[in-house]
C-alpha cells in the first residue's frame, strides 16, 4: 500500500525498507540522483547509493526508523557525487517511520520527502552579492576604490567566488592595471600591469584576448598560471578560472577585467556565466560611477578655478577702469563749471558726466563685490544713528518718486543706541533696496521703515509693485539673475544689486529676507544685530566716522531719474527746415531723397534717446518711445518708414517688437535696426535672423548710423517706386499678376482681373486659397526647383478661380535680385487658360475615343479575317485536290479554277484587311534580306496571274540595264507589287496592256507599272492611297476590292524607306504607279537560292473543329503519301496521341473548350512526344497571335486557307 502511495504521488518521495534501507522512490526523485538512477539506486541499499553522505543522513534516518520522531530540515547542505564530482546541494527534508506490524519494533522503514532548493539557495546567494555590489561599491569615490570594495564583498561569498582579481583598463596609457583582489594568497604575483596593446604571453594574453572580445572566457587548471594565480589554502580545491570582461557604458569599450576562481563544487553552467556577467556589470557600473564622479569632481574644481579667475579679472578690469574714468569726470566737471560755455555744448557734456558717473558706480559694484567674493572686503564699522542715517538716504529719492507720482513714506523710529555699520555698505544696502523698490513700481508707492526688534535693528523697504513670481524668489539674490519677463521702468542694470545687498548684509552678522505676491507687491526685510560680538576687533572704528559722499547718493538718484520720461521729449518731430543740418563728417548728399522720412525711435534710455533725436532731427521727422510696447502702439498710428529700437527694453524688447510688427499685415514690410550693445558675429546673427533688416552694435559713430539709416530708407523708396511700377503694369494688363516673398511662403499682392480671388495684403495661406489639396505637390516642386535653381517659375496647373469652379491658368514668376544678388521677392502673372485647356481636353477625349474605335475595329478585323478563312480553308484544300483528280480541261476542271482564282482573291482581301490593321498599330516586323529586284517582279507577277488570266491582259517588261539589288522583306515587297498589278488588272478593260518598267536613278530603284485603263479622275487622284478610298463603281461593283489595297502598297513601301506616287491624264487615260526603293550596298552578297527538298513520308496528326477542313487537308497530305490522322476536337486528339505518334500535328488555335495553345502544352508535357513538330493553323494573323505560339512550343504558324506548296515545304524541313 505505501509502495502504491510513493509510486503515484509527484513529489520527490523515497521508501528506505527493512534494516539495510532498500531504496524504493518514484520518478520524481529519479533527478535527484543524477547518473546514480537506476543502477546504482533502485532496490539498492542506502549505503552503497549515498555512501558520500551516510555519515550525515544515516543517524537522521536511524532516528525514526528506531522508533524516534520524525526528522525535518528546511535546508541541509550536502556534497554529492552524482553528476561525476563533488557537488554542492541543498535539500529539504522529511522523514517519517512506515508501520509495519511484521516488523520487530513494528516498523517497517522510513518515508522520505525530498525537495532539492539547490538553484534557490544558490540564487538568494548570488542576489545578495549583486545587492551588496550595487549599494557598497557604487558608494566609492574612484575606480581603485570601486575595485577594492568590491573584492571585499566577493571574499564574503566564497563558495561564489573563491577568489578575485580586478585590472583596470586605462586606454590613454594603453595598459591594464591592477586594482583589487581577493582569495588569493600572496604568494604568486599577479602581472601589476599589462599592456593592452602588446600583452606577454600566458596570462596578460589571457586578459587581452577577453577585454578585446568582449566575451567571457572559461579555463580549466592552474597549472600553467601559478606564476601570477595562487589560491589561499581555504580555496585550494577551486583550479578552475574564469576571465571576465567588465564592459564599459560607452559603446565598444571595456572599463577593465575580472578574473574569478570557480569553485570546485558548483558546476559553471549558464545561469552561473550569466551571475558572473552580471558580477562584472556592477563592478562595471561602480566604475563607470566613479569615474564620473571623479570628471564632476574635476570639472567641479576647473568650475570654481574659473571663478576664481572670473572675479579676479572682474576685480582687475573693475580697477583698471577706474583710472580712464577719473580722468574723463575731472575734466568734465572743470568743463561744465566755465563761463561761456554755449548750452548746446553745455548739454553734451552734462550727458557726458551723467553717463561716466553710471560707469562708475557699475564699476565700484564690480570691484566691491569681487572683493567679497574673494574674501578681501575691508568693512569699518562704527557705532552710528542708524535712524538719522538712514532717513537722510531714503529722502535722497523723494523727489523720483514723487515724479513718477508715487507715494513715498520713511519711518524711522529712533534706536535704544548707535548700531555698529560701516556706513558706505549701509548706504549701498538702502540705496540698492530703494532703487530696486523704485523701478518695479508704477502705481502705489515705496515705503521704508527702520525699527528696533530686540537686538536687532530691522529694515524694511516695501513697495506696491509687479511683484516676483513665486520660483524665482529663490534666486532672487543670486548674482547676474535676472527676473525674465518681469515689467520694470528699464532693462538696464548688470543683475548685482540684491546679490551685493545679500553679502553686505552678511558682512554685518544680519540676515535679509525677501516677502512677495505677483501683482501686490514685495518686501524685502534686514535685520542687523546690536553691539560688536560679531565683528572681528581689528575692523572695528572710532565713533567720529567720515558721512558717506553724496555724490555716491546721488548718482543712484540721477540714474532713478533718467529712467522717467523726460519732460522735453516730444512725439513726431519734423525735420528742421529752417535751420541747417548738424554736419556729421562723411555724409553727403547722397540720401537727399530719404530726407523727411518718418523715423520710430525706441529706447528705455533717456540719454540715448536724446542723443538719437538730436542725430536724426535735422533729417527725419522722429517719434521717440520708452518702449516696445510703445512702439508698436505708435507704429499702428502714424506706420513709420524706419523703426530704430533698443534691444532690451522693458515690456517688449527690441526682438519681440520685430515679432509682433512681423505679424501685423500692415507694418510687416517696415524695415528695423536693432541697436544693442551685443558685439560679435553670432549676436549679429541672431538679430538678423529675428527679422532685423540691419544691426548696430554700441558703440557706434554718428556717420556709420546715418549711413545706415540712410541705406534702408534708400531701400525702402526704391521698393516703393518698384510698387508704382507694378501698379502701372497691373493696370495695362489682362493677366493676374502678383508678388512672393523670396521663399514663397508669402503671397504679398495679387489682383485677379476677375478671373481668381484679389490678395491685397501679405497671405501665407494663398496655397490653399488658390491651389486644391491634389495639385499642391506640383505646384510646390515647380516652386521649390524655382527657389533652388534661382531661375522663372514656370508653370501650368488648376486653379479656383473666383466664382469658386476650377480653372486653368499659364503662371510664370521671376524673381527679383538686390546689388547683392539676393532675391527680394518674385514677381509673376498668370494668364487665363482655361478655354484652351478646355479644347485640349475635348481633343485628348476625341482621340482617345478614335484610339479606342480604332482597337474595336482592329479586333473586329481580326476575328472576321479567323471567320472568313475558316471556311476558306477547305475550300483551297477542295480545290486543290479536284485539280489533281480533273487533269484534263473539263467543264468540272474549269469550275474548279474559277473556284482556285476566287479563294485566291478573297484570301488576298483578308490579308489586305490583316495588313492594314497591323500597319496602322505599328505591328508589322519587315524580314529584311538582300532582294534581286527582277525576281520580285517576277513572283508578283505569278500572284496576280490569274487576274491577268482571267482579264485576258497582255504584259511587257522592260528591265533596266544591269542587276538592280534592294534591301527589303521579299513576302512585303512582292505583296507591294502584286496589289499595284492586280489594280491595274481590274480597272483595265479586257485584253489591255500592263507595262513594267525597272530602272536606277542614284541610289534608288524605280520600279514603274503602267496601264492603258479607266485612269483617275483629277479629284480622286490625290486621295488614291487613302483607305477605303475607290474610283467610280458600275452599279454592279464588278470591279471588286475594299478600296485598301493601295494603301497597304504606301505604308509598306514608306516603311521600307521610299516613296509611292501615282499619275493619271484623267478617265480613260490609264495611270502610272512609280515605286522608288532604296538599293542595296554594294557589299551586300545574295543569299543563295534554294533547293527543293524531296518531301519524305510523314506521320502526321491534323486537329481542327472546321470537319471540312480537317478532311479535305488530310485527303491532300494522303494523297501525298503521308499517313493522316483526324481529330476533330483536342479531346479526340489526346485520345488519338494514346495510339498514334504521329511526326507532325497541324492543330488549329482557336479549338473549344481546350484551345490550340492548352493542347499544344499537354503534348509538350508527354516525354514520348517531345520530338514532334507541331505547326500552327490559325485564322489569326496577329504578330501577338504568332509570338504566343511560339512560346508554347509551335515550330511554324499558317494562315487560313493555308496553301498546300508552303505546308509542302514545311514538311520538307
């Protein structure tokens, strides 16, 4: 019963029985023993099955057996020998006493469950090791460190990884370093370095190979490696290697090496290739780690050096200013302090010291804040009121903000005592707040209130005005930040001021706080701390300290003010007439004509623009703004000839006016001048290309802005006289006409003459207003070739004209070129096309219905050319036998060829009508040969024999002198001849005189039949080669013919290079056809005439659904002596080919049900009947006709009624 259990149950389940444990299992613990099972295991006993582990396995399994509990481990760790060595593995396991009442202790053995947990326990190792490398070793500052912390973890796990060796790859140096190791005992020496390049042999080679490949490499024993591999005694036992490459992040790079011990108890399999992969990855990634965090350390450093450098330069550029500056102000102040002095100069030199103040002060915050930064700033504190103080410099700004009306409120509650500051920080830290306060206000007022909190003196500065969005109070007190988009009285200012406050602050022990609300306003909040704990003694002063210098004060205020709209500027001031213009050196009289120009004139600065005004002035009329904003405003009013604008301006700076006058339809075209104090190539640039038509870079000469101004609005007066032209030319013409911008993105005018949609502003939509969706790829590759090749447009295409129905128009642009060779715009017209394009479409669907008529007469030509000669096949076949049979002139044998002579000349009819068919598709191929001239005439002459016969016509020939030789198709050329004999055999009364005349003229033979008949009237004669075309008929029709015959002779005759023509003195006069060929070379040789090839008996099938055709054909060739078989559908013919093999099989196309080309394909399939000759009998002439006959394996193709001489011949070959 237990044997049953263990037997049909899935997991693992052994049965040790009786007192020596015979081993009893099922096929689920047959894995578990590996090579042991079954030989070694079934019916065995334990001993002998798991000697290696008795001594562990043994006393757990005595324990129940003996009557004890039962055993349970989770994990028990074994070394088996099951797979050929010694091997790791991990079980868990039960054991359980079987009952057995037999048994003397009543028990009979032990029921063991095993689960082998090898690969699980072997995994949350592996995992574990890969978790300690991804959170220890990616921690190390540098790749040695990486290196070394990863081989400790690996010596923690040596069942693993007994033992690790780690190179690193540096590829400058070109050579692989040692950077850790574990497991090894010290006694070889690993190579300390090797070269990548030109490694030594045995282990450096190793290396090499596996950092080059890329792959992981296995080496089984030590032995050759003991030089540079030398296990500790713990580790012994693991002689097997593994050298694998550590890949770098960087595409086709390797960071380093690592050789690994494998144990001698695990098996390297894949999944343990891929843990060692995996090994070298983190290791890899460590690496890569520090390297970039070494690079970062590195750039770290070159950042703050840059710095360093960066201040000290600030610092230095700051000082050397400072010298040129103080020699501009003293002279300027000695200036403007004489007598006599005129007020224009007076002016000049007041913006003059104005401008070199500002430029002072900026660079005294330079060298200030330089000094803090680099730790020199030399404070002095002193005990001051801080109140009186600081009231005295917050009323220096009263009047500025008052100006602007603003309110302006100072509190400054006195002080329990002096507060120690050193007064010239104090005063940069009030004034910059209040300036700052100042130029971010427009409605409201600034308030600054002083007041004792503690121990601490706080100041506060607030203001009602913009305001500063929440992410950027952060960075409010960063150095050089600027607040983008930020609404302020100007753009000026080099992003210092609250940075420098920020470290003034600082250097008093306090702190400065900054609260805002976009919209509401902001205050900025100091506190500075009493008494002198927290300042250096050696900085500390005396109480008596110097005031701070005015001029220092007020030179803030001075800038403050200058940022208001000064009183005296005044919008739209004509150019002065009355008194002479300022003579700026170099300017001539050259842009007279631009004189009066509106000029729009934007600048937030107050000095710049008065400087510009007064430049400009006695030109142009100039509208001055603070603005971008203003300037557009202005724009709209007064659409100035020129805008001349300041890049950074507050509200709209200079790039975003040209975006937004771009925009506008009509102030797009008004020309801009960027002026900035950006220099180089790239700001240039950029300015260009935001759509500025010039760029001036500060500072600039009177004489090089004039020019400039000058040049444009020369531009823009010739583009305007250009617009008068075109005008002019608009109104003398029919057609549209119409303006692109260079690219053609841009329609800039069009006026349609009632025939498409006027455009009489810019459109960049004009594609989809005149082009449908379908047309526009043509029409843009037509403009994109335009535009590249820099050549007229050129084109034909639909358009949607304006009462919205589809036109067609002929457009045609060309494009216009500045002095620099750059197209300035296109300018084009198109014409109304649409009648002829509507003639030319009738005329295309005419055509192509004459095209498609033609075909259906084609097809009806040729099926009734197969009809005709179905029933003419037997016809000729029955004439031709009652000639045999009747050799002598009887009644009958007169019937007979009066029969013979009308299939002859209905056969010649349907030919004619075949040949006219293909001729007019261009499907006649001309066999050209070398032809001697006389023969042709002689075998025509046989062709119409029987006409001249019957007619009772005599001819005569007159050959010309010599052998007249020419190149042509002999079938065509006689057929040529043939139709112009046979004319004048019908339309000549009986017994007339046919006359053939040969002769040469230069390289041409003239071949000339004449008649002594009816003639040609004068009005048919020029229509005698025309289709269909005949003279007068008796009411009878006796004489005959479809009026094609003619024809046929022209077109062949053309197509072999010559020339028909036909004379005639009128009715009854006869006429005279002149054939003229072209003569052969002279070293064209004749092909020799052939041989008549004695027939020999043939075994012949004939296949043809015509029954009167097949018989009477199949009559003649037994007559002949052949041996005939008949069928008379391709079924019948299969059957036949069952019994009869014949030689040849004549097998007509056009057969029901399997046709001539099917059977034709069966019979090619039979390898008995490979050898035969199967020739086509067909009513279809057409070359396609005979091309697919011969695909299918047809040796030769005859027409119906097929004459008997040529099937002769063919049975012949």
């Amino acid at each position: 019963m237990i044997v049953r259990f263990v037997l049909a149950n899935r997991i693992p389940m052994l049965l040790w029985w009786g007192p020596d444990y015979i081993q009893i299992y099922n096929d689920a613990y047959a894995p578990i023993l590996g090579v042991k099972h079954p030989r070694q295991a079934l019916g065995q006993p334990f001993r002998e099955c798991w000697n290696e582990v008795f001594d562990v396995l043994g006393p757990l399994v005595d324990v129940p057996f003996n009557g004890g509990e039962a055993t349970y481990i989770d994990d028990i760790e074994l070394v088996v020998h099951r797979h050929g060595f010694d091997e790791e593995s991990h079980f868990t396991i039960a054991y359980s006493p079987v009952p057995d009442d037999s048994a003397p202790r009543g028990i009979g053995g032990v029921l063991a469950t095993v689960l082998e947990i090898t690969e699980k326990v072997f995994s949350e190792r592996r995992l574990k090791i890969l978790s300690d490398l991804g959170s220890h070793a990616t921690e190390a500052k540098t790749a040695v460190e990486a290196c070394r912390r990863a081989a400790d973890i690996l010596a923690a796990h040596a069942k693993d990884i007994p033992y690790a060796l780690f190179y690193l790859c540096d590829e400058a140096a070109g050579v692989m370093r040692v950077a850790g190791s574990s497991g090894l005992d010290g006694q070889a020496e690993p190579p300390a370095e090797i070269s990548i390049a030109s490694p030594p042999d045995g282990f450096g080679a190793l290396l090499a190979e596996a950092m080059h490949t890329g792959r992981i490499a296995l080496h089984d024993g030590l032995k050759g490696m003991s030089r540079w591999i030398s296990p500790s005694a713990a580790h012994s036992s693991a002689d097997r290697l593994a050298i694998v490459p550590m890949r770098s992040n960087l595409v086709n790079r390797c960071a380093g090496v690592l050789v690994v011990g494998i144990s001698a108890y695990i098996r390297p399999d894949a999944a343990y290739v891929s843990f060692l992969e995996l090994v070298a990855s983190q290791v890899a990634s460590a690496v890569t780690s520090a390297h970039a965090y070494e690079e970062e350390r590195r750039r770290a450093e070159a950042l703050a050096q840059i710095d360093r450098a960066k201040t000290a330069f600030f610092s230095n550029v700051s000082h050397e200013f400072r010298t040129p500056l103080t020699l501009m102000l003293g002279p300027l102040a000695d200036a403007l302090a004489s007598v006599g002095v005129p007020a224009p100069v007076l002016t000049q030199l007041d913006v003059a010291q104005r401008n070199a103040q500002r430029l002072l002060k900026l660079v005294n915050s330079l060298l200030d804040f330089a000094r803090i930064e680099a730790g020199r700033a030399e404070a002095s504190y002193a005990p001051v009121d801080l109140a009186a103080l600081t009231r005295d410099l917050a009323s220096s700004f009263r009047s500025a903000l008052e100006r602007a009306g603003l309110s302006f409120e100072v509190d400054c509650d006195p002080l329990d005592g002096p507060v120690y500051v050193d007064r010239t920080l104090w005063e940069k830290i009030v004034l910059n707040l209040i300036s700052n306060a100042f130029k971010f206000t427009f409605d409201g007022g600034v308030r600054v209130t002083l007041r004792q909190d503690d121990d601490h003196a706080v100041l506060e500065v607030s203001d009602t005005g913009v305001g500063v969005p929440p992410q950027e109070l952060p960075k409010l007190f960063d150095r050089f930040h600027r607040v983008e988009g930020a609404r302020s009285r100007t753009e000026e200012g080099s992003g210092i001021g609250l940075a420098l406050v920020q470290e003034s602050v600082r250097l008093h022990g306090g702190t400065i706080e900054v609260e805002s609300k976009l919209g509401v306003g902001s205050t900025f909040r100091v506190s500075i701390p009493f008494g002198t704990a927290h300042i250096p003694a050696q900085h500390l002063r005396a109480s008596n300290g110097t005031p701070p210098a005015m001029s220092a004060t007020q030179a803030y205020v001075d800038e403050a003010l200058r940022w208001l709209p000064d009183e005296e500027e005044w919008q739209g001031t004509p150019a002065r007439a009355d008194t002479p213009p300022v003579q700026v050196p170099g300017i001539n009289g050259r842009f007279a004509r631009t004189y009066g120009s509106r000029i729009l004139l934007a600048d937030d600065n107050a000095d710049m623009r008065s400087y510009l005004r007064n430049l400009l002035e006695p030109y142009y009329v100039v509208d001055l703004v603070r603005d971008g904003q203003d300037a557009l405003s202005r724009a709209a009013e007064v659409r100035p000839d020129l805008v001349l604008t300041d890049v950074m301006m507050p509200r709209l700076d200079g790039f975003e006016l040209i975006a937004r006058l771009r925009e506008d339809a009509g102030l797009r075209d008004v020309p801009v001048i960027l002026i900035s104090a950006r220099a180089g190539d790239e700001s240039r640039i950029e300015g260009l290309a935001a759509g500025a038509d010039d760029y001036i870079v500060k500072p600039f000469i009177a004489r090089e802005l004039l020019t400039r101004v000058g040049s444009l609005l020369e531009l823009v007066h010739l583009r305007r006289e250009g617009e008068a032209r075109f005008r002019a030319y608009v109104q003398a013409t029919n057609d549209a006409v119409y303006r692109m911008s260079p690219d053609w993105r841009e329609m800039r005018q069009l006026q349609g003459r009632n025939f498409i949609p006027d455009e009489a502003g810019p459109n960049q939509t004009w594609l989809d207003k005149y082009v449908r969706p379908e047309d526009q790829p043509r029409v843009l590759a037509a403009i994109e070739h335009a535009v590249r090749t820099r050549t007229p447009f050129e084109l034909e295409h639909p358009v949607i004209r304006v009462d919205g129905t589809l036109g067609w128009t002929s457009s045609r642009a060309v494009p216009l070129f500045d002095e620099h060779e750059n197209i300035v715009e296109w300018f084009g017209a198109a014409t109304d096309i649409t009648e002829r394009r509507e003639s030319q479409e009738a005329l295309q669907r005419q055509r192509l219905a004459l095209v498609e008529a033609d075909r259906q007469k084609n097809e009806f030509l040729a099926m009734l050319a197969h009809e005709l000669r179905n029933p003419l096949a037997p016809l000729r076949s029955a004439a031709e036998l009652l000639q045999r049979l009747l050799a002598e002139p009887t009644k009958a044998r007169r019937a007979v060829d009066i029969v013979e002579r009308q299939v002859t000349l209905l056969t010649r009819l349907v030919d004619d009508l075949l040949d006219i068919s293909r001729i007019t598709q261009g499907k006649i191929e001309l066999r050209r040969a070398p032809q001697r001239l006389d023969h042709l005439i002689s075998n025509s002459l046989e062709t119409a024999e029987i006409l001249l016969r019957e007619k009772g016509h005599s001819i005569v020939i007159h050959p010309g002198p010599g052998t007249l030789t020419v190149m042509g198709d002999p079938q065509r050329l006689v057929q040529c001849f043939g139709n112009v004999l046979a004319n004048a055999a019908k339309y000549t009364p009986p017994g007339g005189e046919i006359r053939v005349r040969t002769r040469r003229e230069g390289n041409e033979a003239v071949v000339t039949i004449s008649d002594n008949g009816s003639g040609i009237s004068a009005e048919m004669l020029p229509r005698v080669f025309d289709l269909f075309a005949q003279g007068e008929r008796l009411l009878d029709r006796s004489q005959g013919g479809l009026g094609i015959g003619l024809a046929v002779v022209k077109r062949l005759v053309e197509m072999h290079g010559g020339s028909v023509a036909v004379h005639s003195d009128g009715a009854d006069q006869g006429a005279s056809f002149e054939i003229r060929l072209p003569l052969a070379d002279r070293d064209t040789t004749l092909g020799a005439p052939e041989k008549p090839i004695p027939v020999a008996a043939r075994r012949i099938l004939v296949v043809d659904d015509n029954r009167d055709a097949a018989d009477v054909l199949s009559t003649l060739l037994q007559d002949d002596g052949h041996e005939v078989e008949t069928a008379y559908s391709s079924r019948d013919a299969l059957a036949l080919l069952q019994r009869f093999e014949p030689d040849v099989v004549l097998l007509d196309i056009g057969l029901p049900e399997i046709d001539g080309f099917e059977l034709a394909r069966r019979i090619r399939e039979k390898a008995a009947l490979q050898h035969v000759r199967l020739i086509a009998l067909t009513g279809y002439g057409q070359e396609e006709i005979k091309a697919r006959a011969s695909s299918v394996g047809f040796a030769a193709h005859l027409l119906k009624p097929v004459e008997f001489s040529r099937l002769q011949k063919l049975l012949a070959e």
